[in-house]
C-alpha cells in the first residue's frame, strides 16, 4: 500500500535517529504478563525457587521410575534382612539339637543362611545403585527444570544494536525496554532510520511491532509486519538481546 504525504511528513518530523514509544503504555504493567505459563521467579527467594525446581523434577517420569527402583530395592532390603535373620536362629537351634541328623540339619540350616547372606549382600549392591541411578536422575530432572525458571530485574535494558541492508546501506534499529515487577512494562526504539524509504516502513512498522512486543508475554516472539521484515527482523534482534540483558530466557 502506497504512503500518503501525510505519513512521508509525520516520519520525516521525527527527527534523525528519533525514539519510538507507545507512550500511553510507558511504565503500565503488562496485563498479558499475568498468563504467562513460564516460571517467572521474580520476587521469589533462592529457597521458594529451588523447591519449585525439587518439585518439577520429582514429577519427571525419570525420577518417578528411579523412585520406584529405590523403593523396590528398599523392600527387597528389608525382607532380606529379615530372613536372615530367621536363617541365624535357625542355625542356632540346629546346632543346640543333637541326635543322629545334627550334622544334616546343621548343614542344611548353614547353607540356607549363606544363601540368604549373598542375597542380601546382592539386594544390598542394587540397592545403592539403584539410589545413585536416583541421585544423577534428579540431578538431570533438576537441570532441565531450572532452564525454565528465571529472575528478571527490573530497570531499563537497551538491546544490542541490529541493523540490516537496504540499497547497500546499513540501517540501523536498536530496542529498548522497561521491566517493572518482573514483567516488560514498556518498549520504545530509541535509535532507527526515519530518511528515505527504509523510513517510511519504519513510521508504520514500529507502532505495531511495539504493540506486539508488549503482549508478547516478555518474549520476542513478535509476529512481523508485512512488507516490513528486515525492519520486523531487526526490532526483534534487539529486543531479544534486551530481554536477555534484563535476565528473560532465550
């Protein structure tokens, strides 16, 4: 769609390199912010955060196999040990019993006690093997669910500068937001190209790549404008490295 003069005009008025906000959203929380599914950890102590990380990784099917193991194991411990015990006062009593099959039931009482020993010996390696499995697939489980927990911090964050060709130029484009209780409260473009062309898209692009970037849910996963995507490319090139900065995960 072709630019009115009126839109050549507003851009041009702008200013070299002039910043582009969605002033009536500066500073305001983010309301979308609230549904946001990821475990935004802001305001949270160390303590709160590594028990909701213990708890996700509990609830991994790895974990809860490993559990199963171990318990499994434990069980097969304590019956063990039990026998054995019975096998000791067995042999006990055999050997307090004396007549023509002492030495049969002596031996008979003997062996079984040995058997139930290298059971038990053996239940008892599996065991601690079975615990360690547990130990390193929490560890794993623990690993993985702490990738999605995060602390933002508040303040302002300036992305990284992005840029992007146009005639054999290099414009430029960089984003910068405000993070307020742990959510971007707003987004504005302090530097971009307002001249020639590239200008032009850029006076209608970045209204709506702002709008989006604010309902993005603290991502930069912001739809592109159409007939505007090395302008769309850049806005979120920056943004993300904001978010980033400001402690957001990729």
């Amino acid at each position: 769609m072709p630019l009115s003069r009126r839109s050549v005009h507003i851009a041009g008025a702008l200013g070299a390199l002039a910043p582009l906000a969605v002033t009536q959203l500066a500073l305001a929380p983010n309301a979308s912010a609230a549904t946001d599914p990821r475990n935004n950890d802001w305001g949270q102590t160390a303590d709160q955060i590594a028990a909701e990380i213990a708890a996700q990784a509990d609830e991994t099917p790895a974990v809860v196999a490993a559990v199963r193991t171990v318990t499994n194991a434990q069980h097969q411990v304590t019956t063990l040990t039990a026998a054995q015990s019975q096998a000791k006062k067995k042999l006990n009593a055999a050997k307090k019993v004396k007549g023509p099959a002492h030495k049969a039931r002596v031996a008979k009482a003997a062996k079984r006690l040995k058997a139930t020993t290298t059971a038990l010996r053996n239940a008892t390696t599996a065991l601690a093997q079975a615990q360690s499995a547990l130990a390193a697939a929490r560890t794993a489980a623990r690993a993985n669910a702490a990738d999605g927990h995060f602390v933002p911090v508040d303040g302002t964050w300036t992305g990284a500068l992005a840029s992007y060709q146009i005639e054999g130029q290099t414009e430029p484009m960089q984003v910068r937001i405000v993070v307020s209780n742990g959510h971007v409260s707003a987004v504005d473009v302090p530097v971009y190209q307002h001249l020639g062309d590239s200008g032009q898209f850029n006076a209608l692009a970045l209204p709506t790549l702002i709008t989006r970037a604010l309902a993005a849910h603290d991502t930069a996963q912001v739809a592109g404008v159409s007939g505007a995507s090395l302008t769309s490319l850049s806005f979120r090139q920056s943004l993300q490295s904001a978010l980033i900065q400001a402690g957001f995960p990729l």
